[in-house]
C-alpha cells in the first residue's frame, strides 16, 4: 500500500483522547520505575559522555511518589498491556506505521501539538508538555553533555503523539517495553503471571527461550512492544542525523527489562553494549528532571530551534 500523505494544515487528530489520564498514568510509571532505578543505582565511573550526571545527586529521591501510591493503578494498566501486547499486534502495529503518513510537522510544532495532548484535557495544568521536555534538555546541557543528548532530551517523549492517531489505548503508548516473539522474562515489571492470559504465552515457538530469535541477534533485530518509544524511533531514525547513541536512547529509554534488570543480554551484539551504556547515561535525565524548576520557554525556544535544525535538515517530518 502506497504512502498516504497528509498535508499539514489537515493532520489526522484523535482530539477525544483523555490527555490527561494518560499524562496522569505515565506519571505514575515513571514513579515506579524512580522507585526501581534507585534500587540498582550504581555510580557511572566513566569520562565523558558515560560521566555520572551531576544535575540529581543532591537531590532526595526518595521523595517521589512510593510504589504503593502507583502500584494498583500502574498494576491494572500492565495486565492489559502485558495481555494485548502480542506478536500478531506488533507486525500489525508497524504495518500500518509504514503505510501511511499521519501529520507533516517541524519538531517543535509536535511539542506544541504534545502540549495540547493535557492543555485540551486540563486547561489549568500546572506544567506543559514543552515544559517537560525542556527540563530533560536543560538537565542534559546543564551537565555539559553533548549537543545532540541534548536534543535527545528534547524530544524523547514526543512519540507519545501516537496517542492521537493510531493507538488503540494508553496501553500501547506508554508503560516499560519489552520484545515478543520469545518467552517473556521474569524480570519484566510484575513477571511472568501478568502474561497469562496474552495469546503468545506458553505458544510452541513465540513462548520458547529464543522465540523467533538466535543469541547474539542484536537488539536491532528484535521487536520491541509497540508504544512512543518505538514509533519515535522509527520517525527518527530516518529523518534526522542524530547518532546512534542518540536513536537508542529513544528506543530503549523504557527498555526496563534490560537497562535496568539484565535481561535479554544474551540477544546482544557489540553494538549493542556500546548502546546500553548510553541508555544507561540517559536515564536519570528521563526519570528525576521532573523536579526541577519549571524553564522558560520564550527563552530557550531560540536555542533548540537551532539545535533541532542541526540534526533534522528536512525541517518538516513526516509522523
């Protein structure tokens, strides 16, 4: 099927979306997964890129919202994630990405569009969704990472505009990811038993240690559960001349599982190792610049027009 092209003037917009569930949700697994990285932070030796960020060690993590605020809700939402979550769903999901064109935007015109996501759901919300991604930015620059990490901040979350065209729910946008096609690891967020009632589990071929993949297949190989990671991922990865460390960050940020737990490692190549400790430089940057001051945005909007420019020549991307 032919690429439909959508102009921008006419972009295809599910505005009936409850914006604000959904931001409210993702609040709450970001609360659990703070709870989670605290629990295996380690300090990052590394120079560079890979140096400890400096921008949260004074802070006191512990007040971010406990596991038990978050858990039945985030517990709810992962049983229907971790039961619809399937093969079949995913081969359909990135078929219909590739078929069509949803919208034809700049960057920043989808973080303005990402603002309306909670703005038409809660007028009276304290802090914007620019005003989030700002946060993560800013953190980043603070810190002296390169400019491209920076951007990366910027936009990690801008693939929650799925949420407008073809998501079937929250539970296909946001939430920890994880690959199908193989057994479902023990050490995805709640285990093994949220899984039993999705069609794939204990299947001959999609329930056996490997599933469908050989060790050592690299990650690139892999299907990741559908959601803002991976459709960010794949607008980017062929729009913009961010660099790879940049592209796994935003496909990995939510990779839980593996970042943060061990799993999958034997499905990694030497690319892949290279990756995780990028992934592994962003997350704090991800989890803890909620906190921070609120930035103002006339003001840093001639800076990141800039930087978005640098890494996306095309200016108008195509969703």
């Amino acid at each position: 099927m032919a690429p439909v092209a959508v102009s921008p003037e006419t972009p295809v917009f599910n505005t009936k979306r409850d914006g604000q569930a959904l931001e409210d949700l993702s609040d709450a697994i970001d609360d659990v997964n703070v709870l989670k990285a605290n629990m295996k932070q380690k300090e990052d030796k590394e120079k560079g890129l890979y140096e400890a960020s400096e921008f949260d060690k004074n802070k006191d993590k512990t007040q971010f919202r406990q596991y038990e605020d978050a858990c039945d809700r985030v517990k709810n939402f992962y049983k229907e994630q971790h039961t619809k979550q399937t093969v079949a769903y995913n081969l359909k999901a990135r078929n219909e990405f590739h078929s069509k064109t949803r919208a034809e935007m700049t960057v920043w015109e989808a973080m303005e569009k990402l603002n309306t996501l909670i703005d038409e759901s809660d007028p009276d919300t304290s802090l914007s969704q620019i005003e989030h991604l700002l946060q993560s930015a800013e953190a980043i620059r603070r810190d002296g990472k390169p400019r491209w990490m920076q951007l990366t901040g910027l936009i990690h979350d801008l693939g929650k505009l799925l949420y407008f065209f073809d998501a079937q729910g929250q539970w296909d946008v946001v939430g920890d990811t994880f690959p199908v096609g193989l057994a479902f690891d023990d050490r995805i967020i709640y285990g093994t038993e949220s899984f039993q009632d999705n069609e794939d589990f204990g299947h001959p071929i999609y329930g056996s240690k490997f599933g469908i993949y050989s060790p050592g297949c690299g990650l690139d190989n892999v299907m990741l559960s559908w959601g803002h990671d991976e459709y960010l991922y794949h607008v980017v990865k062929e729009q913009s001349t961010l660099p790879d460390e940049a592209l796994a960050m935003i496909r990995y940020h939510s990779f839980y599982p593996w970042h943060n737990a061990g799993a999958y490692h034997e499905l990694m190549n030497d690319h892949d190792k290279e990756m995780l400790k990028a992934v592994k430089a962003f997350n704090p940057y991800d989890l803890y610049s909620k906190s921070d001051d609120v930035p103002t945005v006339e003001e840093l909007k001639p800076y990141y027009f800039d930087l978005i420019n640098e890494y996306f020549p095309t200016r108008v991307i195509k969703w």
